[in-house]
C-alpha cells in the first residue's frame, strides 16, 4: 500500500515502531499522542494508508465510519463522556496536519477553547 514504507503512523500501526496502544483490531490502531495538547489525547488512525481526507474514495465510508465510532468508544472508556471531548480531523497543512496519513485526534480532560488552537 502506498506511503506504508516510509510512513510513521503505517510503521506504529505495523507494530515497527513503539507506541502506547490503547486499542487495536483489524481495521484500527489507536494511541496515545507524543505530544498531547490535553490530558487526554489519543490518536485514532486506520490501517489502510489513507493520505487526507482529500484522498478518500466511496469505498472509504465504512471505514471512516469505524474511525469516529471508535472515537467515541474511546472518549467513554477514558471518562470523556460527562464533561465532553472533541474529536478533529485535520486536513492539510494549512489545517495542522502533520504526518500524511489520516487521523482522529481524541482529545479531552480540560475545558477545550474555541477556536482550537
């Protein structure tokens, strides 16, 4: 699959690189953020390298779909669910997207300003 060679996030879900997994099936990896923004930050990535949300196709939907479900899931394992959370997919990097595979950044645990930043 294209990218997966040189891509850090392929390497992380590929068990090639070390990270804090806090969930892991077939479609999904999930970890902690190197460098959290809030108390709680996790980051929800598929398997299948997928660039941006510029680079999905229709085949994509059930996947992307299995990526916001598992957000949530995991706002609620982390205690997220009363007070609130945020998930953000950025796109570009204009938009804060550094590391070109698509990701969900689970964030929670303090009050989350607006805008985000």
């Amino acid at each position: 699959m294209a990218g997966s060679d040189t891509c850090i996030f392929c390497k992380i879900a590929a068990g090639e690189i070390p990270a804090t997994l806090v969930h892991e099936d077939p479609h999904l990896v999930a970890f902690q953020d190197i460098h959290p923004q809030a108390p709680t930050h996790l980051l929800v990535i598929p398997r299948k390298h997928i660039p941006s949300l510029n680079a999905l196709a229709a085949e994509d939907a059930e996947l992307m779909g299995r990526l916001v479900a598992e957000g949530a899931r995991l706002a609620a394992e982390q205690n997220l669910s009363g007070t609130g959370y945020r998930l953000v997919v950025n796109c570009g990097e204009w938009a804060g997207q550094t590391v070109d595979h698509i990701h969900l950044h689970v964030l929670g645990g303090r009050r989350l300003g607006w805008p985000p930043g």
